[in-house]
C-alpha cells in the first residue's frame, strides 16, 4: 500500500460569479495563501467554450450559465507558479483532447519545467458535445482521443526523439523540449470505473480522480480494481493516488468543527483517498474567509493521519 503521508488539494474558483469583480489576481493571492498555511496542491478547472444548453451535465445543475467567464486553466497555473515556489500546480481538469496533443505536452512540459517540477496533469473527456464540435473533434470519440493524446504526451515527455502512431495522432522521430523539470509528470485519470477508465489510467496515470459524489465503497472499490490493474500492467500498484472530496462540516458560528471534519477525513482515508481534495468555496462562500481556514484544515488533516 503506499504509506506516503496524505496531501491537501484546494479547487480554486478559475470561474463564473467568484471573478464578477473582474480581480484575476486575487485568485493568486489566495494561491499564495494557501502555499503559506501549507496546502499542499491548488487545483483549477476547464472549458475551453459553452454552449447554450448545459443539461448534458450529470450531477444537477451547472455550475454556470454558459456566457461565465471561465479562465484558461494551463495559463491561471502558470501565474500561480510565478508567485509561489512549493505549492503543487494541479489541472483538476483538463479537456486535454480539445488542445491537440504536441501543443499540450509542450506546455505542460514548459510549465513542469519552469516550476520546478510542481504540475499535476488531471484529465477528462469533459460532458458537452459543443466543446469537441468547435474544436473540431468527435465528441463520440472523446474516450479514444484522451487515450491518443495521453499516448502521445507520455512519448514526447519520456524519448528523444519520440514516435507515435494512433488512431488520432501520429508523428515519427521527433523531439519536444524542454522535457519535464521533474522525474515524471503526474497524470490523474478522471472517471468512473468503466473498463476504458481503468485501462486509461493503468498505462498513462498516476492517480484517480473519482466522478463527482463517490461514496466509500466507490472508493475503496477504485482502490482495488485500479491497483489490480496497474500490477496487470507490469507497473508498481503503490504508485496509485487517488484523490477525495472532503466535506466540509460547520458549527453554528460558520467556523470549521474541528472534531466532525476530522472524521470525515479519517473515513476518506480508510477507503485510500491519498489526496483529500475540498473546493475553497465549500471551505466559505467567500475567497478571503474561506483562505483564513486553510490553516485550519491543514492541521485537521496532518492530524487525522497520525
């Protein structure tokens, strides 16, 4: 099993009504924040567009209305690594078919290597068939072209010169530099525990970052099936991380219950959750307030693991 200490990954708002005041710094400033009360990773999300109708999403209402504004993910990391020298760098998703695979190893490997080694790749497939229509892609495709692209970044980050030939992507002897500034770029599969998802992350990831409401036994499941896999693949199964959603609990006051959240990381961590992940909004509405807490729950969670 892997007896790395668990990490603590914040989801910073790169969207929608949190950037209505139109500051794209203060999302930084509480990046740095968070690298000073000793968060270990911030995440931020993706879409490259919108289209109207968002009922396509699965787990209840959208997030936002199409027209919000949603930052470019790979650029907002990048500006957090020109103010911050510790804190991991985390995609928590990309879309990485939409970019086209040499395009995106190229800047995940600029921006690894211009971070010291801090990025942590999430991908998807992403849920809304516009994105792919104006990326000019198959949206019924999306699984195989994930695969392609992961297929071909692995090449170009790992050979010199690298080779590939997929169904989607194929070039012959080439060379992509700067390689990663760390030894190996870490790729967190999202996902459900379809066969294509197991497979996925048994050959390219590093970690699993379960669909949205993954419940213990979901948990625990990924667990198992996911580091049988990656034994069947020929590959060390302790590698594995996998990545969960922590509810924040609340007193009367609005303050975080120190002993109830504490709980409701001990039960993610028996399940294998090696990186408990919370959404800053969930921590408080407001980014300020909500950055004030981090300490906190950074105490609750080196504690919970003792």
């Amino acid at each position: 099993m892997n007896f790395l200490p668990p990490t603590l990954s914040v989801n910073l708002p790169n969207f929608g009504d949190v950037l209505a005041r139109d500051n794209f710094a203060h999302l930084v400033d509480v990046a740095v924040r968070a690298e000073e009360c000793g968060v270990d990773r911030v995440n931020v999300t993706d879409h490259v567009v919108m289209g109207a109708d968002t009922s396509g999403y699965a787990w209840g209402p959208f997030a936002t209305e199409p027209d919000a504004m949603w930052l470019e993910p790979m650029t907002v990391l990048a500006v957090i690594a020109g103010r911050t020298r510790t804190i991991r760098l985390g995609t928590g998703v990309i879309i990485a078919a939409l970019r086209g695979a040499a395009v995106l190893a190229k800047t995940a490997a600029t921006l690894d290597h211009m971070s010291g080694g801090r990025l942590d790749l999430g991908v998807g497939t992403g849920w809304q068939e516009k994105e792919y229509e104006a990326a000019g892609l198959s949206f019924a495709d999306r699984g195989p072209l994930l695969d392609d692209t992961l297929a071909a970044c692995r090449a170009l980050w790992e050979h010199a010169p690298a080779s590939v030939q997929r169904p989607s992507v194929a070039f012959t002897d080439v060379y992509c530099a700067p390689r990663p500034g760390g030894r190996r770029i870490p790729v967190w599969v999202s996902g459900s525990l379809s066969k294509p998802v197991i497979r996925r992350l048994a050959r390219w990831g590093d970690g699993w970052i379960p669909i949205m409401g993954a419940g213990p036994d979901e948990l625990r499941r990924g667990r198992d099936l996911l580091r049988g896999a990656l034994e069947r693949d020929g590959r060390d199964p302790d590698v594995l991380q996998i990545r969960g959603r922590l509810q924040v609990v609340h007193d009367s006051a609005g303050e975080i219950a120190v002993p109830a959240t504490a709980q409701a990381v001990k039960e993610l961590l028996a399940v294998g959750v090696t990186d408990v992940m919370v959404p800053l909004t969930l921590v408080h509405p407001d980014p300020d307030r909500a950055a004030d807490r981090l300490a906190t729950l950074v105490t609750v969670l080196r504690e919970a693991a003792l």
